[in-house]
C-alpha cells in the first residue's frame, strides 16, 4: 500500500503542487481520461437532447480560452494553495467543465421556461464575459509586458491559417473552409507558433514530454509547426471520411471540439502568458 501510495504521489500529486512538467504516466493517464471523459459528455449531452453541432462547438469555443486565462492567472501566483491547485492541470479541466455545464444547463432551463430566446447565445455570451473578467483581471495585475510575441505567433497563426482556407478546394479539402476547422488549424498552429518562440527564444520551459523530445531531436522547437499542421490535417482528413456517411454528426463535432480543446487551451495560455511576461 506504502508503495501505491508513493507512486500516486510521484507521479500525479507532485505534479499538481509542484506545477512540474509531465512525465509519460501522468501525461498518457491524462489522454486516457480525456477520451474517457468525451465519450462520457457526449451520452449525457445525447440524454438531454442537446445538438451537438457547428454552432454548439463555436458557442463553446469561449470556455476553452476562459480556462486558458485562468490557467495563466495561477500562473501568475494571483492565487493562493488550496485554491490554486484547482487551476492546474488535470485539475482545471474539471473547474471549468463544472462551470461550462452548469451555465449550459441554466441557458437551457431559462429558453424553455420563456426567460430567454436562445439558450445557445446566452450560453456563448456568459464564456465571453467570464473570459474578458479574467483578462481584466491579469492586465490589471501585470507589469511586464512583451506585446512583440503577437508579432511572431499570434499573426503567423492567423496569416498561415488564412492560407490554408484559401487553398483548401486546390488541394480537394474543400471543408476546411469552415469555421470550426479553421479554428482546429488555428489552434495548433498557434500551439507549435508560441511554444517555439517561448522555448527557443524566451527560455520559457516546455511542461510536454513529446514535444520536448521532437525538438530535442531536431535541434529546435520550430519542427513542431510543420509537423503540428500535418498532424492537426491528417486528423481532419480522417474525421471527414469517417462522417461522410453519417446522418448524426454529434460525435463528429465532439471530437473537433475536443482538438479544439487541446491546441487552443495550450496556445492561448502560451500567448497569454508571455504577451503579460508570466
């Protein structure tokens, strides 16, 4: 039992406190319960006979960057133990799940109680607001500033992202034409965009044990945007021929709504965090 408990301790808890990077037990232990957890959201989200659809996952988009600005907050020592430990990861998938399902299921019991005409807007503005609380919030709170970093990865991101849209019907992936994968592309790009400028340039440190690996292998984190890009394609592709036949797109949108999750969580918090200097 001792040595369970100093396993857990070793590899999760630790972590948690300390906010250390992740070693390959915790990190697969996390993917585990990630995919766990999104076929879990989708049979409930189902059960309440809420669409998942195009419009649902762009209506959520603002939760994703809402746990970003909480994240950087902790980053920033703006909260204080217990508290903090909420905000760390896996921790703060949890918070901000809470937070993101409970508004949803307010904004749906004010639309059919005739307090509200659509609960789907209400539900995306309430995600706005909480996110420009908690940038507020950091502004207001920050000294550093290094605005150049919206420069180099911010813009890139939009610009390459642009491209891609633009050429989509050329390389016959018409689709990416729409919102939602632009935003998919979006966020790794701008993942791979700020973790290269953060590692190499800024001496920010690199909390992903693959990541690190890859740019320890090439030399240099900047392998990870081509690389990130033909990942985050390859996976549309994927997805697209697999719903193709599909009259129910449900699982189709969770799981863009789940890579959303996973790039623009990261990238956000990484831009946030260096454009305030935490």
């Amino acid at each position: 039992m001792n040595g369970l408990i100093d396993f857990i301790n070793r590899n999760y808890i630790e972590g948690i406190i300390n906010d250390t990077s992740y070693n390959h037990i915790d990190m697969l232990t996390y993917v585990i319960v990630l995919f766990a957890g999104v076929y879990g959201v989708l049979r409930l989200l189902n059960k309440l006979s809420i669409r998942i659809d195009e419009e649902f996952v762009l209506a959520t988009v603002p939760y994703v960057l809402m746990g970003s600005v909480f994240r950087v907050i902790e980053d920033a020592n703006l909260l204080s133990p217990p508290v903090k430990y909420l905000f760390i990861t896996p921790l703060i998938y949890f918070v901000i799940f809470a937070v993101c399902f409970g508004i949803l299921l307010l904004t749906r019991y004010l639309e059919r109680t005739g307090k509200i005409e659509n609960y789907i807007n209400t539900y995306a503005g309430a995600g706005i607001i909480i996110s420009i609380a908690g940038i507020m919030f950091l502004v207001f709170n920050s000294r550093n500033w290094n605005s150049e970093i919206l420069i180099y990865s911010l813009f890139p991101a939009i610009a390459l992202t642009g491209i891609i849209k633009k050429i989509s019907s050329t390389i016959g992936m018409a689709y990416l034409r729409s919102r939602v994968y632009s935003i998919v592309i979006f966020s790794f790009l701008l993942d791979s965009f700020t973790t290269y400028i953060g590692t190499d340039l800024l001496g920010y440190t690199n909390k992903h044990p693959f990541s690190t690996f890859l740019a320890s292998a090439f030399g240099t984190g900047i392998i990870l945007i081509p690389l990130s890009l033909v990942l985050v394609l390859l996976i549309i592709l994927v997805l697209e021929r697999d719903s193709g036949k599909d009259t129910n797109n449900d699982e189709k949108y969770m799981l863009i709504l789940t890579l959303i999750v996973l790039g623009l969580s990261m990238g956000a918090r990484n831009l946030i965090g260096i454009t305030l200097g935490v």
